[in-house]
C-alpha cells in the first residue's frame, strides 16, 4: 500500500448520473493529482492541487470538477459524462510540488465505466 | 512540447535473459522516474534520476539517464516471473509538469 487510497474502485454510471471519486492520502503530502489513464495511452494529467491550491488544469472538460477541501483530500466531481470518459482514473500525492527530488505515490485508481 | 516515448510497448521474455526498456523524450527535462504497475494496482515508483550519467540499481533493475541524448534506460537481468508487470518512465519539464510514456508491458515466461 502506498498510503493514498481512493473510493470507489470501480463505478458505473449512466451518462445523467453526478458521481464523486475520493481520495485520500495519510503521508502528510502537500500537493495531491488527478490522472486519467486510457487504454493505449499515456497517463494525462487532469489537476494538480497544492497546498490546497489549484494550480493546473490541463484543459480538462467542465463535466470534471476537482474539490480539494484540505491537503489530505481530493475529491473529483463528475456530471453529464461521456462513454469516452470511460477510464482508470488515479489520484496521487508528493510532498509538494516543484521539489528537486519529488515522487508522487498513487493510488489504486478508479475504474470508471460510462453508458 | 514534451513527448515520452517508450520501446519496446510489448516485452516477452524468458527467465533468466537480459533486457532494456528504453525510454526517449523530445526536450530538456531534469527529472526522470520508472513506475512499475501490476494489473489493477497502483503505479509503484521505482526510481527516481536527477542528472547527467545518474544510475541506479534495485536487484534485477537498473535505471540509467543521459540527459545529452535525452534518454533513459530500464536495464533488467536475470528476469524472474515476479518482474512481469507494466513500466512507465516519466520526465519532468521545466514548468513542473510529469509526462508520462505510453509504458511497457513486460511478460516473463519460464
């Protein structure tokens, strides 16, 4: 286990439903990310909190909506989505971002199936 | 823009052989990590490498960067069924950003 969990594992939900991913990491991090992994492709970088902070958002589409409430939890909103949203998604933690030597420690993921 | 290109993106191979995982990206980037992922788990870091010529070895892995050709290498002796997994190498560009490659789905047989 790395410390960062994430609820639920796996989700299914109709293309009208609102949903809400969690995690939450216990390494007394700073900084806390939300990953999209697709088959067949590189894992993208949807956000990036720090210290409570938005700071990136890679041009995700609005029916995503981050909440970072503090430095422990990230909570990914989700309304209105599209079958091609269908994904794993995965939430990480570092100590904080932009140090030298930084690692991010994921977690699990969420396996995210729209209808 | 900073693209991660990792080959090969399949790998079968037999106990006990030698292989390299190689990982190229398109610009300058400081910082490069090895992740290891098993089938429904979370991305394990593997290494992390700083600089120019850095090496680091963990058992039957060995990382290696060269900044100058921007290239990194994941070198795996003796394999063991153990090592099978998929691996992604990851580069930092300067504005903080982590851009992962597509990874490496490696398949060790006996």
């Amino acid at each position: 286990e790395t410390g960062v969990t994430q609820t639920p594992r796996h989700l299914v939900m109709g293309m009208t439903n609102k949903k809400s991913l969690k995690c939450e990491q216990h390494l007394g991090h700073n900084a806390m990310y939300w990953y999209k992994q697709s088959a067949k492709k590189p894992l993208e970088l949807m956000f990036v909190y720090n210290f409570k902070e938005q700071t990136e958002n890679n041009s995700v589409p609005s029916r995503f909506s981050p909440e970072c409430p503090n430095s422990s939890h990230l909570f990914l909103h989700l309304h209105t989505l599209q079958p091609e949203d269908s994904a794993l998604y995965l939430c990480a933690s570092s100590q904080a971002r932009g140090l030298a030597s930084e690692t991010q420690y994921f977690g699990p993921g969420t396996r995210l199936l729209v209808l | 823009e900073l693209k991660v290109e990792q080959n090969p993106l399949f790998l079968s191979m037999q106990e006990g052989k030698n292989y390299t995982i190689y990982c190229n990206y398109s610009t300058t980037s400081d910082r490069l990590y090895w992740y290891r992922q098993d089938p429904g788990k979370s991305l394990e870091s593997l290494f992390v490498l700083l600089s120019n010529g850095a090496v680091k070895q963990e058992g039957r892995l060995m990382a290696s960067l060269d900044t100058k050709a921007r290239l990194s290498t994941l070198h795996i002796t003796a394999a063991v069924h153990d090592l099978s997994a998929t691996y992604f190498c990851a580069a930092f560009l300067n504005t903080d950003k982590l851009i992962f490659g597509t990874g490496t789905r490696l398949q060790v047989f006996p």
